[in-house]
C-alpha cells in the first residue's frame, strides 16, 4: 500500500519540478515513514485536517527539522468544526 503523501511526492520526481522548499496539503497528519519522506524531498511546511494517530515523535521530528506544521480548523455552516459539504477554510 502506498500513502498519498508517497504517490504525490513520487509523482513530482518524475517531473521537472521539485518539492524543495514547497508545502504539502494533506487531509491526515503523516505516519512516521511519510515524514521521512517529507523531509528528503525537501518540503518545508506540512498542512493537515486532522490526527488519526498519536502525532507526539512526528510532531518532534518535524519540530528538529524546522518543518512548519499548520492544522487547518474547517467550520461547518453550522459553526462546528469537521468536514462537510458546504464548509468554508477559516
């Protein structure tokens, strides 16, 4: 099985372009191997949705690399937080 994080970044090196020093929009804070990979291909910031794992050695990982991390807060028409349709990015 691959992540979505692995398929995009591969995906990229078979093209001209690079990912260093670019952001990543992901809908799930990585795994440790997709954090890894993050960090060698030279991604400077990470945005996420949300955790669906404990993200404490990821979340250290990221830090001694100087990697940004940003959750997105997604708010309902109803002013919850969560994903539906409708949403808007605050």
């Amino acid at each position: 099985m691959i992540h979505a994080e692995e398929n995009a970044i591969l995906k990229l090196s078979l093209s001209p372009l690079s990912c260093k020093g670019s952001s990543i929009y992901i809908t799930h804070f990585p795994c440790q191997r997709c954090c890894k990979l993050i960090y060698q291909s030279g991604i400077r910031r990470v945005v996420y949705l949300q955790e669906s794992m404990k993200i404490e050695k990821e979340l250290i990982f990221f830090k001694k690399l100087r990697i940004k991390i940003e959750k997105l807060n997604i708010i309902n028409p109803d002013g919850e937080i969560g994903i539906r349709a409708g949403f808007k990015i605050q």
